[in-house]
C-alpha cells in the first residue's frame, strides 16, 4: 500500500509516472534483508537503511536521467527512461540475488493475536498501522501543500520567489 501511495505521490506533484518505482524499493528491501542478516543488524535500522537506500537511489535517478530529459521539454522522453531503467534494474537484480525468493523475518511476524476465529500477526498490524498514520499525514500534507509542491516541482525560479 506504501508503495503505490509513493508512486500516487510523485505523479500528483511531478505529473510524472516513474516504471522504476517498484525495483528503487525492491532494491531497498534487499538492502534492508542484507543489512539484517550480512551486518547484523537490527529491524528498525535495517529499515532505515532501505529508506536511505531508496531515497539516495531515487535521488541520483532524478539527477542524472530524470531532470536533464524533463528540462528538453518533452513528457514522453522521461517516461521511456523510467521503462528502461526498470528494465536494467530488473535484470540487475535477478543477475545479483538471483531468481530465489528471500524471507525478511521480523520480530513481529511470528507473534499472532487471535480475533474470534480470525488470526492476525502482529507484523499486519504494524503495517496497517503504519499505512494509515502515513495516508493521514500524506492527505493533510497534501491538502495544505499541495499548489506550492507543485509549483517548486515546475518552477523553480519561481518557487524561490518570496510570497
């Protein structure tokens, strides 16, 4: 649900669709699944490691693709680009982790609350949790925020203008 609120987000503001979004956050789940088990280390920071991960990833991506292809006027040129770095991070990927799925245990995952005859872990709790605080704070963001985003993502002379 996070991902396809994130790729919701960047078209609402960037009026862009981005192919690459899910293999940025694939790369920064695998990122997190090594960070756990080849470092040692724990849940959270592993967590923050993919957010970094990701973020760093989208970042360059934008920097050296995105933004020189934006600034030749055309929307379709972008677009392409996003297939084809979608493409080779796939192929990346699979080259590199190979076709085996990984399992990215939790200490939340095995500790199940019953409701009725219903069986819930604690892991989707946390997850469901976690996307409606984040859809909430997204929509209050976004309701307030929303002309001036998309204007500093158009407009950047203009953005930097006080008033």
């Amino acid at each position: 649900m996070l991902v396809a609120l994130g790729l919701t987000l960047i078209y609402g503001v960037l009026v862009q669709i981005n192919f690459a979004h899910a293999d940025i956050v694939t790369l920064g789940a695998f990122s997190a699944y090594f960070f756990m088990h080849g470092v040692g280390g724990g849940y959270i920071p592993s967590i923050a490691v993919a957010l970094v991960v990701g973020g760093v990833l989208g970042g360059l991506m934008n920097a050296a693709i995105f933004a020189p292809l934006q600034r030749k006027g055309s929307e379709l040129l972008p677009l392409i680009a996003t297939i084809g770095v979608s493409v080779m991070m796939e192929n990346a990927m699979l080259a590199w982790f190979g076709p085996i799925p990984y399992a990215f245990e939790s200490p939340y995952s095995n500790e199940v609350i019953r409701l009725g005859g219903t069986f819930i872990t604690v892991q989707n709790v946390l997850i469901i949790a976690v996307s409606a605080l984040t859809i909430a704070f997204l929509y209050g963001f976004m309701k307030f925020n929303v002309s001036s985003a998309r204007r500093c993502a158009r407009c950047r002379r203009t953005a930097k203008q006080p008033g």
